[in-house]
C-alpha cells in the first residue's frame, strides 16, 4: 500500500536554514548582519510544489558577523593570511643574448613552409637580410577559488533513507568535499545529509502515470490500439517518479573549484599583434605560489610591476566575495620575438619567429603555388 510520507514541522526551519546560509547578507551596521527566508527556492508552481509563504512564517534568523570584519556567507569564518612581502626581494639575471640566432630562424620557417602547400620554399643562403630581437615578457596571475551553492533536488523514491527529521542538517561549509589538485578546474555534488524526506509526485499527482500525449488527443480507437507508446492503454509512465508515485526531495550541494587566470604580455614595436603569444610558451624567469601572493615588485619593465600590482588586487578584491581563495600562483615568462626580414624577388618581406614552440607567422608573404618552389 502507498503512503504518503509528511515532515514534521519541526524538521523544516533547519532545511531552509541550511538554504539560508548560502545567499548573500544584508548589512545593517558594521558588526551585525540580517536575513529571511522565505521560500526555499525548490520548483516553480509550474514544475512542482513550494513553500507558502503561511509556512515560512517565523523562519526568519539573523545572524551576527564578528568585529574582524565581513565574512561572506560562502566563505567559512578563518583567519585570513597574509602575504609575504620579503620573498621577493631578488636580483634578476636576464641573458641580453637573442634566443632565436639565424640558423634555428631558417629551420624554423623551412618546416613552417613544408607545412604550407600555399608557402612550399626554403629559405636560401642570403635570403634573410636582418634578424631583430624583440623578446617580451608575459605576468601571469592564477587564483584557485572554492565556491558553493545549494538547491532542492528530487529523485524517484526506491526506498531510500529519509532522513530529514535525524537532526539539523550541516552548514554548507562543515560539508567535507575532496578538491582536486590546485589549478585543476572540478566540481563535486553532494547530497547534504538530514535533509531528505518524501513527498507525492507533482507531475501525475501521485498517479505513477500520465496520459499518452502520442495517442490522448485522437480517441480514435484504431490510433489508440496501434501506439507504439501506450500500447492502446492511453497512458504511459511518469518520468518524473518513474511510476513510483513519490519523489524523494533533498537539498543537492554543488562545490566549484575554478582555477581564474590572468595574463598581461608587454607590448612590443615589432608589428606582431599580442594576441599571436597567447598560445606560445615562453622561458620562465619566476614563479611563486602561496595561499596569498604579493605583487612583483623590483623588476626592470615597471609594465610587469604594474600589471602584477592591479592583477593581484582585484584578483583578492573580487574573488573574496564570492568565493574561498585556496591558493594564488604568479608567473613571470620571457616570450622570444624576432622579427626576419627577407628578400623576396627583390621587394623585401617579413616574417616573424616567435616562442619557444618557434612559431611562424606572415601576415603579408604572399602565397606561393606548390608547383612555383625557388
């Protein structure tokens, strides 16, 4: 015999308190923070059943905040570290040597050229006229952020645990969660325990079935004996509780991780656009990783200081809010450029070599037949 199962009126302002938790404050002062919950955002009426506002009544809680300041409500209350300003005080070696001399330009471009049927020519003796370094460096900012977010979730009933009345469910942040390495993007959904309980399927009204929406509009009785849906029986089964008539509703955590990266190449004369390097590899001159970084600071091209300084603040600025920062790392990549320049019957030409994967581009050779090789 079916039955349908009801939770306790006690039960509720703990679910909704756990929704509760993970929606943004509203401030009143400095040290105190206000909130109300009035609907636990399940489903529509369309879709399914909510919460009346008659139930919701008396939800709401407030909650205080400490005087160390803000604490985001998707953020566990810690004691934040700070960065440490003496790591990096160093001396920067830069070799003044090109990184890409004539013979590794010719090969470069050779294969460039075999790889083109429009650009099939080798570079001859003589062909290159002058070769110019324009290296430049690229800051690299990563932010690896945890964030969470919860919503009512539904399944059909085959006996599960229902265990929304054992005791109040955990805060969303006391939920353990098995992250992936650092920098790695993921997600992970969890069931949040003593939330679960049970309730009729607002699709067929605890039916288990719907009408056959193939063969219910047509009453005509040969239609209806030869749908291959409803096998004449004019209803098929629900796919909502799968003809089990109950759902089990229980609020579904998602935890985020998000590895937030940003890059700022110095601009260089040499012609090539700065999107070119987004896609190229480049010699790593630092590299630092800790909970917090520090801006760069004291190196040579004031654009990298400058860049690693706004990066670094609005990274820590903005993410904070939302989410829980786990880890910052910051790069900082020399990118080899150089700019060939050649003859090319008689009118001069430029090609450009750039990263260390030795990248071709030529934005104004022009093409050059298969059948048409020097």
């Amino acid at each position: 015999m079916m039955y349908k199962a009801q939770v306790h009126s006690r039960c509720l302002p703990s679910l909704l308190l756990f929704l509760s938790k993970m929606d943004y404050w509203t401030f009143i002062n400095e040290e105190k923070a206000t909130y109300s919950v009035t609907d636990p955002g399940y489903l529509t009426e369309a879709e399914g059943p909510t919460v009346s506002a008659e139930k919701c009544s008396g939800w709401s809680e407030k909650y205080t905040v400490s005087d160390k300041g803000f604490v985001s409500p998707s953020m566990p209350i810690h004691t934040t570290l700070q960065p440490q300003y003496g790591a990096y005080q160093q001396q920067w070696n830069f070799c003044s040597m090109p990184f890409i001399n004539e013979i590794t330009a010719r090969e470069a471009i050779a294969l460039w050229a075999s790889s083109k049927c429009s650009y099939n020519f080798a570079p001859k003796d003589g062909m290159i006229t002058t070769m110019e370094a324009f290296n430049t460096y690229r800051y690299r900012l990563e932010t690896f952020t945890e964030s969470r977010s919860a919503e009512w979730s539904h399944e059909p009933y085959n006996g599960q645990p229902v265990d929304a009345c054992g005791q109040p469910p955990p805060e969303p942040w006391n939920i353990a969660a098995t992250p992936p390495i650092y920098f790695v993007d993921g997600q992970q959904v969890i069931r949040v325990p003593y939330t679960s309980f049970l309730k009729s399927c607002h699709v067929c009204q605890e039916m288990g079935k719907k009408p056959c929406n193939d063969c219910d509009w047509n009453r005509d009785c040969m239609r209806m004996n030869n749908c291959r849906h409803c096998q004449g029986q004019g209803f098929t089964e629900c796919p909502t509780c799968q003809g089990r008539r109950q759902l089990l509703v229980y609020m579904k955590l998602t935890v985020t991780w998000t590895n937030n990266c940003d890059d700022y190449v110095v601009e260089q004369p040499s012609g090539l656009k700065v999107d070119n390097l987004s896609k190229v590899s480049g010699v790593e001159l630092f590299r630092d990783c800790q909970y917090l970084v520090y801006p760069v600071c004291g190196f040579p091209d004031t654009a990298v200081v400058n860049a690693a300084q706004r990066l670094v603040r609005e990274h820590q600025g903005n993410f904070a809010l939302t989410s829980l920062i786990l880890r910052q790392r910051q790069i900082i990549e020399l990118i080899p450029v150089t700019k060939v320049t050649y003859l090319w019957k008689e009118e001069k030409k430029v090609l450009f070599v750039y990263g260390t994967e030795l990248e071709v581009r030529a934005d104004n050779h022009p093409p050059i037949s298969c059948c048409t090789l020097m």
